[in-house]
C-alpha cells in the first residue's frame, strides 16, 4: 500500500491561525468606545462584537484544523508539532532544502569565502 503525501495548504493554515489569534484578542474591550462614537447602547455592540469575534475564531479553528489533519495523515504524533511549525514558517513539509535552494546557498558561499 503506498503512502501519499497530503496536499497542505500553507496560506489556510496561516490564515486559520491569524484567525484564532484575532479571537483571543479582547476586542470586546472596544465596545463602549463603539458605541460612544455611533451613539448606541453599549450592551448591544458588546454582544455583536463577542457573537462576531467568536464566528472568527470558530472559522479559524475549521481551516487550520482541517490543514492539520491533513498534516496528522502522513506524520506520527512525536512530529506533528515541529511539522506544524515548519508549515506555518516555510510552507513545506519537507525538514532538509532541496538542491538548489536558497536557504542552503548562504552557509555553502560563506564556507569558500573563508577557505579563500
């Protein structure tokens, strides 16, 4: 049985992320500036923006959720976490650069620069 490797969507994942961070933000501390400014009572914006932050948030969890358990399919629980990480930071799943890639390219040039 052959093993495939799970489509992952870097950008989702990001965007999944941001997402669930704008939850935990305590924009609910806003409301009574919001309806200072657009004369409203301060009760009602206070419910309309936790009932909309949470709709955020939930969004974010279902797609960086999904994009993790596409993660979860090819990788063993001990590296679901540093894979993950490398997702949101390089956008691949793939721990060692490929020939060719410029991360690798910077340490070989300074190398021969000091052999020189």
């Amino acid at each position: 049985m052959e093993q495939t490797t799970p489509s992952i969507s870097a950008p989702r994942l990001r965007v999944g992320v941001l997402l669930v961070a704008l939850w935990w933000l305590p924009v609910w501390l806003l409301a009574p500036v919001i309806a200072a400014a657009w004369e409203l009572d301060s009760t009602n914006v206070w419910i309309a923006v936790m009932v909309v932050q949470t709709v955020i948030g939930l969004v974010g969890v279902l797609v960086a959720g999904r994009q993790v358990a596409r993660i979860m399919q090819g990788v063993s629980r001990r590296q679901m976490l540093p894979t993950v990480w490398r997702v949101l930071r390089h956008g691949t799943l793939s721990a060692a650069p490929g020939p060719g890639d410029p991360a690798a390219e910077p340490h070989r040039s300074a190398a021969r620069q000091r052999s020189d």
